[in-house]
C-alpha cells in the first residue's frame, strides 16, 4: 500500500505541475484536459491527456489496460503468464504482447548478466511478496528454488513460449512500463499530442504541457517515502523508479525485506542502492532497466550506464547519496537535504 499511496500523491502533484494557459502558437488551452483513474495490475493508474478526442483516447487506453491486465497477470488462470507456468514444459501460444514482453526480459537479462530476471517467480513467492504473508526463506529452501530460475532456460520462438517445467515466470518488472508505451501509442492514434500518465508511479508522457513547457516529474524520497526528493523536467519520456521502500516487510529480526530480487543468492538485492530511477524514451525498457539497476548497486549501475549513455538515471545509495546522469543535469533539481551530483561519464 505504500507503493500505491505514494504514486497517488506524486502525480497529484505531477498534475498540478502540467496545468496551464492556452497557448498562442499550439492553440491548446487546460480546460479541454480529461482525465481516467483507474485500478488494474495491482495498483492505482492515474492517465491525463488534452485536446478534442481524449476522451475517446482515454477511453480506449482503459480498455488497453484491461486486455493487458488479463494476459499477463501471473495469478489469472486465463492469463498468458499463468498458461506457461502451469504448462508442465510443454509449448504455449501467447499473445503478441506477452511475446514482447518476455523478448525484452530476454535482451535485457543477458546484457545485464542476469540482473534482471523474470525467472525468479518462485524465490519472490518463497518470500511471499505475491500473497502478502510475508515470511523468511530458510537456508535450505532459497538454494533449492534457485536451481529453477536460469533466464537461458526460457526459449522463445515467436509467440510459442518453452519453460522448463517447476520453473515459473513474473513479467512484472516489465508489463507496467510495456503498458504505459501501448497508452501512449494510443494517444497518438487519437490525435491527442499532450498527455501524461502514473500506472502505479511509473510516469510517462506524451509531447509537453498544453503551454508547452516540460512536465515536472516528482521523485521519491526513499528515506521518506512520502516526500519528494528531487523533481525531474522532462518532455516525451518515461520516469520509473525501483526503490526499496515500495514493497517490504520487517522481520522478526527488525531487518527490513523488499521485493527486488537478487538472483545470485535469492535474497532481497543489496548492492548500495536503495532507489533508482531510469528516464528514457521506452517506458517498457525503462522499467526493466530500473530494475536490472537496482540489483547491480551503484558502481556496476554506472559502468552499465557507461557502456549505453542512452538514457538517464537518478540513483540513491545506501549512504544517503544522490548522483545523476549529465544528460539530465539542466533539469535535475534537488529538493532534498541529501547531497547530489554528477555521475561522470569516464
């Protein structure tokens, strides 16, 4: 319920940022703004867009999301994802969306050496993140489950998906951000040039506001979760964040456990970096790289961001530290009492 609460008011404010005059030169004007909220995937969805059809944009995007909701839901036993990991191994016909997704897990987990992985359903089940009756693995149990979460053993031939059986899948670092594009391809379709969207405080937007300045996109404080921490201008991008803070539970050791996943020991991940957040063109490759990034921890994040310099990112270690790519250094401001700077690029 943190996660949801805190993608509610970061969008309220978010929101409030993208209204405006009319302006001259585009003729768009904030009072033909129409706006959905909408409860899917397992968290609150806020979608706003301008201009003479977003209504019927909007309308459309709803039933986007509903028929995507339906196929990759992981506990849907009509769904995609559910088929395969009930499929005892044998191939199964998916939709070409579900095809999408699982290609992009795939490209993503090998450049990241794993770091993502939508193999580790089980291990992320073990601690009981998909039921909410949370609970720590014994020593005996994660190495176990760990043997059935190789990503390579995940084959995909075009829309035919072959998991091994006692493996199961979990698009949800993905399906969010793969979402988020369809809505913003949608938008296009339907004429509207201005938009922005929260599917569970994954931010996108489409072209700028209706005065056509940027969108002010409020980031997370991951030390206080229901405050920001720096705001970030953007125009036709995505802003996803992994943290820490969305999902976790206190043991009975007092020690805090979240939901991020690290494959090579099957605990939560524990790298340095207790928020990240990727800003891109993609909302789908941003999501999983949020991910990905989280697992890796800040130097490995950094070298990845190195080898790529295609997109940008802001990263919160453990230390109370911010640091942010130089893309986005004219833009970037820190409302935090934590220091901030510069991650360079050699």
């Amino acid at each position: 319920m943190r996660h949801t609460i805190s993608g509610i008011i970061m969008l309220a404010a978010l929101l409030l940022t993208g209204c405006g005059g009319t302006n001259s030169s585009s003729g768009k004007a904030n009072d033909t703004a129409a706006s959905r909220d909408i409860f899917a995937m397992d968290t609150f969805m806020s979608l706003k867009a301008y201009g003479s059809n977003a209504d019927e944009a909007l309308d459309k995007a709803g039933e986007r999301i509903s028929v995507l909701e339906e196929e990759l839901s992981v506990t849907n036993e009509n769904s995609d994802i559910w088929r395969i990991d009930h499929a005892g191994g044998n191939p199964v016909q998916v939709s070409e969306d579900t095809a999408a997704i699982l290609k992009k897990a795939l490209e993503i987990s090998d450049d990241t050496d794993g770091a993502l992985n939508v193999c580790l359903y089980p291990v992320v089940s073990a601690w009981g993140f998909t039921t909410g009756e949370y609970r720590i693995p014994d020593d005996e149990e994660i190495p176990s489950l760990l043997k059935n979460t190789d990503w390579h053993s995940l084959h995909l031939d075009g829309s035919t998906v072959t998991l091994p059986e006692k493996y199961q899948i979990d698009a949800g670092a993905l399906a969010k951000g793969y979402t988020s594009d369809e809505v913003m391809e949608i938008m296009r379709e339907s004429g509207v040039d201005s938009a922005i969207v929260s599917l569970g405080g994954n931010v996108q937007a489409l072209g700028t506001k209706p005065d056509g300045s940027l969108w002010k996109v409020a980031v997370r404080d991951p030390f206080s979760p229901d405050t920001d921490m720096c705001v970030v201008e953007v125009g036709e991008k995505a802003v996803i964040t992994s943290g820490n803070y969305e999902r976790y539970f206190t043991g009975d050791d007092g020690n805090n456990y979240w939901h991020i996943i690290d494959g090579n020991d099957g605990y939560p991940a524990d790298n340095g970096a207790v928020s990240v957040t990727v800003i891109g063109s993609s909302g789908i490759e941003c999501d999983a790289l949020s991910t990905a990034l989280f697992v890796m921890g800040y130097p490995a994040a950094c070298d990845y961001w190195r080898s790529r310099q295609d997109f940008d990112m802001v990263i919160v270690t453990d230390d109370q530290r911010i640091y942010y790519t130089e893309g986005i250094a004219d833009v970037f401001s820190n409302i935090s009492s934590m220091p901030a700077e510069v991650i360079p690029v050699a």
